[in-house]
C-alpha cells in the first residue's frame, strides 16, 4: 500500500470526484428536504411531549390532539428525516467505494420528490384523522404508500445499477449493509401494509416495525459507521473478518425478533419465545460490530476533539451497542413484564432513532456536505453547540424516562396499587421530556441553520471547521502539530 | 486467515432455516381459530366507532390485551376475567393490541364501565370525570349549541355544572356516539370457547396454564372502575 | 392462528433465504477472499499517509512506517472539503 505512483494516485482523485459529483445533486435535495422533516418532527414531537403534562392545552384543534400529533412526530422522523438522510448518505457513499458514478441521478432526484409528496399526503392524512391503524404504517396505503414506493424504488434502482457497474470486484463491508437495506426494505414495507385481520395483523405490525429498525434504519446507519470511522481516522477497521460476521449475523437473525413487542400477548407462545431467543442471539452481531468500532478507535479517543464527523458517528456507534443489549434486556421476559406498555419502551427507541441512528446521520452530513458545497462549514463554535445540545438533550430525555417507566411498570404490576398512581409517577420524567425536547429542537435549529449558511454563504474559512483549533497535549506527549488542512 | 466462523455460520443458518421448515410450519398448519363464545362482528355502529378510535390515535395510550395471570397483574386489576386468546380478535382488522399503557387497558371496559353517558363526558372533558387524568379531550367529536338550539334527535353530554359555558350545551356528534358504541361493545371476557379441542389449542398456544384462570378476586369486577 | 404464522413464517424465510442467497453468492465470488486488502478500500492511495493532528508521536512513526512518509492534507481530505 506504499507509494502508489503518482499517476495512479492522481487517477484515483479523479474517481472520486466524479463518484462525488455524479451524486452531488441528489444527495443535496435528500439532505435538504429530510432537515426539514426533522425540523416538523421536532416541533411536532415537542407538542405531543406538552400533551401528555398539559392534556388541555391542545384540546381545541383537533390535529393536534395526542393521538394524531404524536403519530405525526414518529412518520416525520422516520420517513421524514432518517429514510431521507439514509438516502442521501447511500447515493453518496455507494458510487465512491464501488469507484463508479451514480446511475441515472435524475432518476433518484425524482425519487426525492416522489417521497415527499408521499410524506406529505401520508402525514396530512395523519393530522386530518386518514389512520391505517398499524403502528409504524400509519400513512394511508392507498393514498400515500404508492407514492413511497414509487420514490424508494427510485433510489433503488440507481443504486442497484450503480452496484452492477462497479470497477472494483470487492465490496466493502458498508456496500454490504446498504444494498441489503435497499433490498429487503421494499419486501418488508409491503407485505407489512398487506391488510391482515385479527391477531396475524398484530403479528405482521411487529414483523414490519422491527424490522424497519433493524434491517432499514440499523442497516443504513451501521454501513455508514463503517465508512466514516476509517475514513477519518485512517485506520482500516480492527477487524474485516469481524464486520462481515457482524453483517450476515444480522442478515440472519434479525428478521425473527418481531415479535418480542407482543410478550404475553394473545399470540402463539412458540412464536414470541423464537423472538426471544433470536432477540438475544442478536448479542453476534452487535457485539462483533462494538467490538470493531471500538478497537478501530482506541488509541485516538484524542481525535473526537477534532473531528465534527468522527464525534457523532462514535457516539451513535456507541448507541448502537447500548440500545442493542438493552433491547435484549428487554426482550427477557422478567425484564419484559416490568416495562412493557411503559415509558421506558419510548426512552429505549429514541436511544436507537435518536443516540444512534440520528447521530450517525449528523456525524455523516457533517462529512458530506461540505464535500458537496465546496466549501467549509462556516463555524466550529455552531457545530460545538450542535453536539452538546444534542447529547445534553437525548441523555436527559433517556434517563428520564427510563427512570419513570420503571416505576410506571412497578405500580401497573402491583394489583392493589391504583391505576392513579402509574401516571402520577410518570410527571415529573413527562416535564423532563419536555425540556430535552426543547434542548433537542434549539439543536436541530441550529444544525438547520448552519446547514443553509453552509449552502448559501460564501467561503469565508478555507480552513476545515475543527473542534480543535489548537493542539491536544497527547499521552505520550510528542511534538504536536496544529492540524493539516 | 480461517474461514471456520463462515462455516459454522452457514451450518447454523441451514440449521435454523431446516428447523422453522420442518418443525415450526406444520406445526402451525395444525391450528385453526374460531370466534370465541358469543363473539360477534361489529355492528356498522361500533365499526364506524372503532374507526374514529384509530384516527384520533387512542391506541398509542391504550392497550387492548390482557395477559397471562401468572406473570403479570393484569387480571387481579380487574382489566379482564381471564387472559386473551386469539379468538377473541377474529374480527379485528386491523388489530388495536397497542404497545402503550398510559391509560388503562381497554378490552373489557364495555364490562366494567357499561354506562354511555360517563364516556360522553370522559371523552369530551377527561377531567371532568377524573381529576388527575391525563387523557386528551376530543372535543372536535362533540358541537357546542346553544341551549334553545338543541332538537329532540340530539345527544346531549350531561356535564357536570360549570364544565360549559353558561347557556350552552354539549352535543355528541355521530361519530363520538359510534365510538362509545364501540368501547361499549369491548367486552372479551367470556369463559373460553365451548368447542374443547379449540379451548385446548388456544391455551397451548397461548402459554397458558392447564386451568383456563378466572379473576382471583371473585366474580368479574363489573362496573367498578379500578383506580 | 394460522393464517398469522404463515404470514410471518413466510416472510422470515423469505428474507432468511434472500440472505442466504447473497451469501452463497458472496462466497462464489471470492467476496471473503483477501479479508486485509478489502478493509482498505475505503481509502484513496493518499488517505493513510495523511497527517492526523491527534495521533501520538509513536503512532506517527508507525503510520510513516506503514504507510510510508506523511502528506499534508489536501482539500477533500479527512477534515476538509472539496
């Protein structure tokens, strides 16, 4: 790997910039329109949050009633903000590492708009009281899906193309995750919407929403990790072997956790004890990719004083490997019987969509957009305030209520306790909540603006927008330098 | 570098693959479900009802699933005289099992709160039934008239004094009389079905024990609201 | 029940077979073949031998070694932009 001759260096830059600006439009219009999702989802969830403590306050309308505002929030973020970050962050990465520009971008771009024009008639639906009934896939399967599906298969198909025209014959592992996301993603969001009655609905809802987690949003994210840790450290991946483990164990496990959301339900236990077993089978792959990331960073903690990107992708690695184990935790049933139906199942999810799957996606456009612009993020500071915002938000929202579901769960599970008392218990986290929500809004604010500014301004640094202006004292105190542009 | 994790790997999912073909799938293929004892399908009422309840979203705070006595409380709450089986959602599409219990489970509340007027207030003003609820008001369900306005086709919501401003009245539109329809009509609580090789099956495939369970304090805890 | 499983079962395998058949596919091509030269593609021909202002003295000799003498970053490099 020493010293490849200049030519072939020079070439090899010339790949990447066509990879780069084969994309460059596409990737925009997904990173631009999901940021705005996440703006809508923020403020929605933020409504839904003040519901719960408040119940009158938004009695008058009736869209903004829990019920409907709440559902508003997951869809927006889900469909909105992740699937359409994920998009971006795939079209960008898959043409650089298969050395190939992207198939057909207009396509993708129309699959950008096809996809919102579904979000906005899936979760206007919503709002105005148009339900599927099944959680996770809310929006209207007539109205809205079609329009999903059409703009996913956008996305796909250039992708796919792009993959069969790779000039290298290896894929890395990323290629790996984001192409079987791709594929299995379409299958599962249809027969999820298949109308099913009685409990096999019960039994498809959770297929599908699981797996949404796992094989869409986990997929996606956990590719992205294992481009970006590398990339910026320039360290190859502790172990190659362990990541490609990591991704079949994923492949084959995950599509059997489903059903662990109905434990004790009216299902066939056979059925929900395969679950288990799968769910806590799933310690494979997780600990494989922990394992991974971790040695790949150890030794150059000291680099997340520097790099934006580096600083979201490991901490939502680290995420990833916390809501796993917790989420197999969850998944035992002694465990089960005490959270279920509380608010502990909310705080572990926005430990995965937020800790893990949104601070990759930051960590990731951090990376990328300048890329695309041309130009530097113009402040450090915004990205400092961004992240501390971010963690501060998400850690008090996590703590909070996992401490008060756990004490909901206690009193739900005491007969002779009054069903009163489950939801006095719970106050205190809900104000809680409310407030990291408004940490987390104020973050997102910030992250939309500097975003634009990226866009719009001018250059006005040529220097890349480090943490770490100055030089960190390392342990074996060597001579340090101020950092390379 | 070996390659024994990828054999052992694939074995394993050959394995696992082999073993939900051979053993899993005939083993479901055995089992049919009938509608538990005197379960019937909604009325147009109670579907029109059950439809209002999925679009204002009541499944997000309200389960609608009683578990298995021996690992949770839920029958000792008086939510339900026995654990729910599949065939008591023959006619759920789609299914409300719900993953949240903010409010109370809600299966058999047409059992345990049989009266229509307290869920017209409950739903259009929570708080004036129970002080430290937490549920929404649905008041986009509900019309307020003027007192002389009111014709004699109209429902009108008996709130308690003050809960209205003065020289008005509360009136229920169709669809919040649908949907108390609907909640009145969630009632699951029957002995399991009569057909014994069924009631068998169920509980084997509801992991529940030999004894089908009946509340353990006593006769089902009809109209008395736990809290 | 059934119809439930069935619904269910189905999809598992199928998603377990789609699994499996990129496995076995994988394996025909050669995909797990040359495990250390494949964690490198990530990289363009310069990326290892940029300067990284956080490492360590030793760790620096060690990528010189490697890798061989540093570069300075060029724009669209780890922490700059194109």
């Amino acid at each position: 790997m020493s010293a490849a001759p200049a030519d072939a260096r020079r070439e090899e830059i010339a790949i990447r910039a066509s990879a780069d600006a084969s994309s460059r439009a596409p990737v925009l219009v997904f990173f631009a329109t999901a940021v705005a999702w996440l703006l809508f989802g923020s403020l929605a969830g933020e409504l839904a949050s003040l519901a719960l403590h408040w119940p009158d306050l938004l009695g008058f309308a009736s869209f903004l009633t829990f019920g409907r505002i709440r559902t508003a929030h997951l869809n927006a973020m889900i469909y909105g903000w992740a699937s359409l970050a994920m998009c971006g962050v795939s079209l960008w990465m898959i043409p650089r590492l298969v050395h190939q520009q992207l198939s057909w971008p207009r396509l993708a771009m129309a699959g950008a708009a096809l996809w919102n024009v579904g979000l906005v008639i899936g979760i206007g639906g919503i709002l105005a009281g148009r339900n599927d009934g099944l959680e996770w896939l809310e929006m209207d399967r007539a109205l809205a899906d079609p329009w999903l599906v059409a703009g996913g298969a956008c996305v796909g198909i250039p992708l796919l193309a792009t993959l069969a025209r790779r000039t290298v014959d290896h894929l890395y592992v990323s290629v790996w995750y984001v192409i079987g996301a791709f594929l299995w993603f379409p299958v599962l969001f249809l027969v999820g919407n298949w109308p099913f009655g009685g409990v096999e609905s019960a039994a498809v809802n959770w297929f599908y929403a699981h797996n949404a987690l796992g094989l869409w949003l986990t997929a996606v994210n956990v590719g992205a990790a294992y481009y970006f840790i590398p990339k910026v450290l320039g360290r190859p991946v502790y172990s190659y072997q362990l990541s490609l483990l990591g991704f079949w164990t994923l492949a084959f496990f995950y599509a059997l956790n489903g059903m662990h959301h109905l434990i004790g339900g009216p299902l066939p236990t056979w059925m929900i004890t395969t679950s288990i077993v799968a769910s806590v089978l799933m310690i494979i792959p997780v600990v494989a990719v922990a394992v991974n990331h971790h040695m790949t960073v150890v030794g150059r903690f000291a680099a997340l004083r520097y790099s934006p990107t580096l600083r979201f992708v490991v901490i939502g690695a680290m995420a990833y490997t916390a809501v796993s184990l917790q989420g197999m935790f969850t998944a035992l049933r002694e465990v089960n019987r005490i959270t279920h139906f509380t608010q502990w199942t909310i705080a572990h999810s926005h430990v995965g969509v937020y800790g893990f799957v949104t601070f990759v996606l930051f960590g990731s456009m951090y990376y990328v957009l300048p890329r695309l612009a041309g130009r530097e993020w113009p402040s450090a500071r915004l990205i400092q305030w961004h992240f501390w915002l971010s963690l501060g938000g998400i850690g008090l929202y996590v703590v909070a209520l996992t401490v008060v579901g756990v004490l909901q769960g206690l009193v739900l599970l005491e007969p002779s306790a009054p069903f009163q008392r489950s939801v006095e218990v719970t106050i205190p986290g809900l104000y809680a909540r409310s407030l990291a929500g408004l940490v987390l809004g104020a973050g997102h604010l910030l992250f939309a603006l500097h975003c634009a500014a990226l866009l719009r301004a001018p250059a006005r640094r040529a220097m890349p927008a480090l943490l770490e202006a100055r030089p960190v004292v390392v342990r074996d105190a060597g001579a340090v330098q101020e950092p390379a542009s | 570098m070996t390659r024994v994790w990828l054999l052992l790997l694939g074995a394993a999912a050959t394995l696992g693959f082999a073993m939900v073909v051979l053993v899993v799938l005939p083993g479901a293929l055995l089992v049919r479900i009938e509608p538990s004892a005197g379960l019937a399908p909604y009325g147009e009422r109670e579907a029109r009802g059950r439809a209002v309840y999925i679009a204002d979203g009541c499944v997000y705070c309200h389960s609608q699933q009683v578990r298995d006595p021996s690992f949770t409380s839920d029958v000792d709450r008086g939510w339900g005289r026995r654990a729910s089986l599949p065939a008591d959602y023959v006619h759920d599409a789609p299914h409300l099992l719900g993953t949240m219990r903010t409010g109370p489970d809600l299966l058999n509340v047409g059992a345990r709160l049989p009266d229509p007027s307290w869920h017209l207030i409950h739903l259009y003003d929570p708080r004036a039934v129970v002080p430290w609820s937490i549920m929404p008001p649905f008041r986009h369900r509900f019309e307020l008239r003027d007192a002389d306005a009111v014709g004699p086709g109209d429902t009108v919501v008996p709130l308690p004094a003050g809960r209205v401003p003065e020289g008005q009245v509360v009136v229920a539109k169709p669809e919040a009389i649908a949907l108390v329809a609907y909640l009145l009509s969630l009632r699951r609580d029957a002995p399991p079905g009569a057909a014994a090789l069924l009631d068998v099956d169920s509980r084997f495939w509801c992991g529940q024990g030999d004894e089908p369970r009946l509340a353990r304090r006593g006769e089902a805890p009809a109209a008395e609201t736990p809290r | 029940m059934i119809p439930s499983s069935v619904a269910v079962v189905a999809m598992v395998l199928l998603l377990g077979a789609s699994a499996l058949a990129l496995f076995v596919w994988a394996w025909r091509r050669g995909q797990f073949d040359h495990l250390d030269e494949q964690s490198r593609a990530v990289f363009d021909a310069r990326d290892p031998r940029i300067e990284r202002p956080w490492e360590s003295e030793a760790q620096r000799r060690e990528r010189e070694r490697a890798h061989g003498p540093p570069l300075p970053a060029q724009p669209g490099e780890w922490g700059g932009a194109a």
